[in-house]
C-alpha cells in the first residue's frame, strides 16, 4: 500500500513505503537458491529468523545512528594523562551486540580454532551478507576478529586461550585487559605511511623483550582500534614477523598504543580507523621471526571473502529500495515499475546481483570443503581475488545506478543509498586493492596447475551457455601479461559467477548472464543491454517478489 499522509496544503501521495519491518532471506530467491545449493538448506529457518531481526525498522534506524554519530577519540584525560580511548555512539555497540549474538565473528570455528564442518562458512556468509546490507562499519571488527584466528593457528596454544573469549555470545565493550573479559575482538596493523601493499617495506620494529618483544614505530590505518588485541607486522631481528599486541600489558597497565587521530572517512562513518605510534608496545610472536607474510596469508583470504560478501550485500540492498520505490512511484500515469526502459535498467540490476550472490555464496561452500578437497582448495585460491575485484569494484556505480532509480529521494541522506554509495570503494581498496587482486590471481594461474585447470574447465562450460566460444577466452590466457590483468580477471570471476549459478537459477538467467556479460564486455551502463521481457520478468520477482 502506497504512503497517503495529509499535511498542511497538500496530501502526499505517490510516494513508496519504507522497505523495513521485512524478512531479508524470505525476500531474497537467489540467496535462498544459493544457500541451498551450496549444502546449508537446513539452515534456512535460522536464516529467515535473522532476516527478520535484521530487517527490522528498529535495526534501519540503529544503522542510521551508529553512522550519523561517528566515534571519538579521547586521547587524554582531563589531568591530560593518556587514555587512547576511543567512544562509538551505543547504536555501534548494539550492533556488536547483535552480530556477537549470531556468532559472526567465530561461528566458521571450532573452540581449538580448527575449521567448524561444512556448511558453517555458507551460514555464515549468508548471514554475513543480510547484516552488511544493513550496518557496515560495524562488520570490520567482526571480520577481523574471525579472519584473526587463521593467523593465530601458527600458535596453537595461544589459539585455544583466546578462542574461549572470541567465539562467546556476549558482547563485552569493557576497556579491560582481555583475560578479564567476557569476550575479545581483534584488529590488524600492516599498513604504514610508506607502504600498504608492499608490506616488506614496514619499518616497525620489534625487539626481543623478557615476556615477548617490544615494537616500536607506528600504523597509518589501524581500524577498530578499541579491538583487544591487533595482529601487526614489525621487524624483529630474522625479518618481518607477526605479532599479537594487547591494549593492555600483563600486568594490567594501558599498552604503548599512543592512538594519534582517528581518519575522517568518506564513509565506514560507524567505524573508527586510527593513526597511532607503537612506544615499545608489548607484543607476542605469532609464527617464525621472517615468516611474517605467511603467517597472514590464510588470514587475508578470509578478509578479501567477506569484502566480496559485504560489496554484494550492499547491491542487494540498493537493488531491493529501487525496485520498491518503482513499483509504487507513478511518472505519466505509470508506475516506474512499468516502464520499459527503467524495467530494463532494473532487470539489468537484478542480473548484476544474481551473479554475485551465486558466486560469493558457491566461494563460501570452496572455504568450507577446502580442508578435505584439494579442487575446492584451488577454486578458493583463485576465485577469492577475483570475487573481492570483480564485485568490489562493480559494487560503487551498482549502486549509483540503483540511487537514480529513485530520483531525488535516492540522493537524500534519510535514504539507505547515499550510506551505501559512500561505504562501497572501501572494500576495494583495503584487504588487497583492485590491481593487487589481479596481480594474485595470475599468479595463481601461473605457479598453480589446478587453479588454471579450473579456469580451462570453465570455459570449456561455457560452450553450454552460449554455443562455440571459439577464442572468446583467448585474452584470459595471456596469464604473463600484468597489463591485461583486469580483463583476464574480470572474465575469471564472471565466469565462476554464471558456472555458480547455473546450479541455482532458471536457465534463462544464466544464459541472459553470460549473453550479456561473458559474449561480449557488459554495457558500461545497465539498462543498455537487452533482456528478454520473460527473463526481465523472472529476474524482478526472484529480486523481490510481488505482493
Ligand atoms: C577505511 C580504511 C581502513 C583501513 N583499515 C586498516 C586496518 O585496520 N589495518 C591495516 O593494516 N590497514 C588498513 N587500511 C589500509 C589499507 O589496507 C591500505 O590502504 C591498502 O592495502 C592499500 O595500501 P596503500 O594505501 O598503501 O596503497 P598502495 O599500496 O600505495 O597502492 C596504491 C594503488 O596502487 C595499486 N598497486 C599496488 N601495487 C601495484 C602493482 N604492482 N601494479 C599495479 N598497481 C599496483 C593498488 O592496487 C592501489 O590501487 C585501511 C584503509 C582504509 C581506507
């Protein structure tokens, strides 16, 4: 029912209502497609429970908050004695809160940190991926938090100590050493002024100590910095090398992290991200002095998975508002909705997040079965840099597009769009930038024999959705050339996407996926390629049905 209020010269009409007070799974064919496909249907009435809470008027409304109250460091006291004490507004916590409660942050692990079965990583992606459409910034140190532990497994006692406070229900905000706590979050460190993607370059330094070590020097970007305990990179004396680094030392003094400045941030507004300088900080060694890139490795994996399902999640929701606004908005005494060329841009739309919503959620099963299938191991090597870059990247015009869709109410701040538009090129940028991501898959391509024969093997499936390919993949061969990256890449991961979701979605869509998207380069704009009307028509009901 359309919005019909009186006010004081006119009656507004023709306007939509809020999308809240909904079920974020029930209304999502193509996530419930993918979560069943992918070995978790019996978790669909949990999922539908979650999608209820988080899709709640309440939770828009906390989301709005927590980003138009964004935290403030308190560096010192008022005896000017130092506190490096940072305050999100109570919005932020309940968030925490909440996704503590659902576990997102340790529900992929068992309580001695080895990986919980099949299908923990497809439940959690899927509930991941509803609560980013909702509140973003909070997600960081929950991320963090669960990727964390993939880096503590090259200490499996340290591991088992920490994960009794990781993987608990209850939040626990205190400002206290950890073992005092009820639960901990972690954060991470690697970013200094000279170098982010280059890492090698960290000047940092860590000096053995009687307990650990001493690190000295200091982090450009160091996100959540209220987090426990952060992994950080420093130099020790065999080379660069993983830390863990309290906020409090032992014994129970506040730990030499001097928080400089908090970043102000295009978005990610709930979420603070810190500059701070190390002053002999107590720290542990996590894994070998030198190994310090190793050790972070399957820890990055697990980040750049979750950029992919955020980014996702943030189309979903922009797709989901547009599509609303033009089944109640009127133009020409016509609901938009009906409309053939805005029905063409939605559809278009609709595609665009069919894609990715099969090919995270097919990633998150890879993750799951890596263990105990070396192929599943190789898909989530190769696949996990070209789902963050493919989508990633996609995700900030997505949602543009999605934003005119509905006109100026798009363009205003009580609108979810505007958050979503300026929280989407983060997740490209951090966790391994858009070139970086390229640059990992060929050399995966390279040095991996099982990732390239995946990648032959998919296309060779593509034969089945559009006929001979003949030398369609031939620029996705060239896995020497840095320059071509982005197109062998861009195929790579559309590829997997229509390969994942021809075991979900209606035929149609996935041959109107790769007609439009794998025959030739997609239109730089959506709604400028053809969909058949019946497939469009699918494509909007599986977006959000009618009714
Ligand atoms: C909001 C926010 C929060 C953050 N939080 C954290 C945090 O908690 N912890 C942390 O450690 N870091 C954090 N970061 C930092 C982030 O991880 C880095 O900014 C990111 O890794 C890129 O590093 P850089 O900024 O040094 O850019 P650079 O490494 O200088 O890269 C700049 C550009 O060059 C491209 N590039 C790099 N190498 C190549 C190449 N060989 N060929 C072609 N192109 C290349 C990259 O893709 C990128 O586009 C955060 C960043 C932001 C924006």
């Amino acid at each position: 029912m359309a919005i019909a209020g009186r006010f004081d010269t006119h009656e507004v009409t023709n306007q939509s209502p809020p999308f809240a007070d909904i079920d974020l799974f029930a209304l999502d064919a193509p996530l419930q497609e993918a979560v069943r496909a992918n070995g978790a249907a019996q978790e669909a009435k949990a999922l539908s429970a979650f999608g209820q809470r988080w899709g709640t008027a309440e939770m828009f409304e906390l989301a709005r908050r927590a980003n138009a109250h964004p935290p403030e460091l308190e560096a010192f006291d008022p005896h000017g004695v130092r506190r490096d004490f940072v305050e999100f507004h109570p919005a932020y916590h309940l968030f925490m809160a909440e996704s503590f409660a659902a576990r997102l942050q340790a529900s992929t692990w068992r309580p001695d940190g080895n990986a919980a079965p099949p299908p923990a990583q497809v439940a959690r992606a899927a509930r991941f991926y509803m609560a980013a459409q909702v509140e973003t910034g909070h997600l960081c140190p929950i991320t963090m938090t669960r990727a964390g532990v993939a880096a503590l497994a090259a200490e499996p006692e340290l591991t088992t100590v920490l994960m009794a406070k990781i993987a608990a229900r209850d939040y626990d905000p205190a400002f206290r050493p950890w073992p005092e706590k009820k639960s901990i979050t972690l954060g991470m460190g690697m970013t200094e002024k000279q170098g982010g993607t280059d890492v090698r370059r960290n000047t940092t330094r860590a000096v053995p100590a009687a307990d650990g070590y001493a690190i000295t020097g200091h982090k450009w970007f160091m996100s959540a910095p209220m987090s426990d305990a952060f992994l950080v990179l420093a130099q020790a004396p065999g080379g660069l090398t993983s830390f863990l680094m309290p906020r409090f030392r032992p014994d129970g003094s506040l730990n030499g992290l001097r928080l400089q400045r908090l970043k102000d941030k295009l978005g990610n507004r709930s979420n603070a991200s810190s500059e701070v300088e190390f002053t002999d900080a107590y720290a542990l060694r996590v894994g070998e002095e030198g190994r310090g890139v190793r050790t972070i490795l399957q820890m990055v994996q697990l980040t750049r998975l979750d950029c992919a399902l955020a980014s996702t999640g943030f189309m979903r929701m922009a797709l989901a508002q547009a599509v609303q606004h033009c089944r109640y908005r009127s133009v020409f005494q016509r609901h938009l909705y009906d409309q053939p060329m805005m029905r063409a841009v939605l559809s278009d739309l609709a595609l665009e997040v069919e894609g990715a919503v099969a090919l995270v959620m097919r990633l998150a099963r890879a993750f799951d079965q890596a263990a105990s299938d070396p192929r599943e191991a190789a898909y989530a090597r190769l696949v996990t840099p070209a789902a963050k870059y493919w989508i990633c990247k996609t995700a900030p015009s997505f949602i543009y597009e999605a934003m005119e869709c509905l006109g100026g109410n798009g363009y205003v701040e009580e609108s979810v769009l505007p958050r979503l538009y300026r929280e989407a090129p983060v997740n490209a940028i951090w966790e391994g930038s858009g070139n970086v991501m390229c640059l990992d898959v060929l050399r995966a391509l390279r040095r991996d024999e099982e990732a390239a024969d995946f990648f032959a093997q998919l296309a060779r499936q593509s034969a089945s959705w559009l006929g001979d390919a003949g030398d369609l993949f031939a620029p996705m061969n060239d896995f020497e050339s840095e320059a071509k990256a982005r197109i062998t890449v861009g195929k790579l991961a559309t590829l997997a996407a229509a390969s994942a979701f021809d075991a979900t979605a209606p035929h149609a869509v996935t041959e109107a996926f790769a007609r439009t998207r794998l025959a030739r380069q997609h239109a730089a704009l959506y709604g400028a390629d053809e969909i058949e009307a019946p497939t469009g028509d699918a494509l909007l009901q599986r977006a959000l049905p009618e009714g």
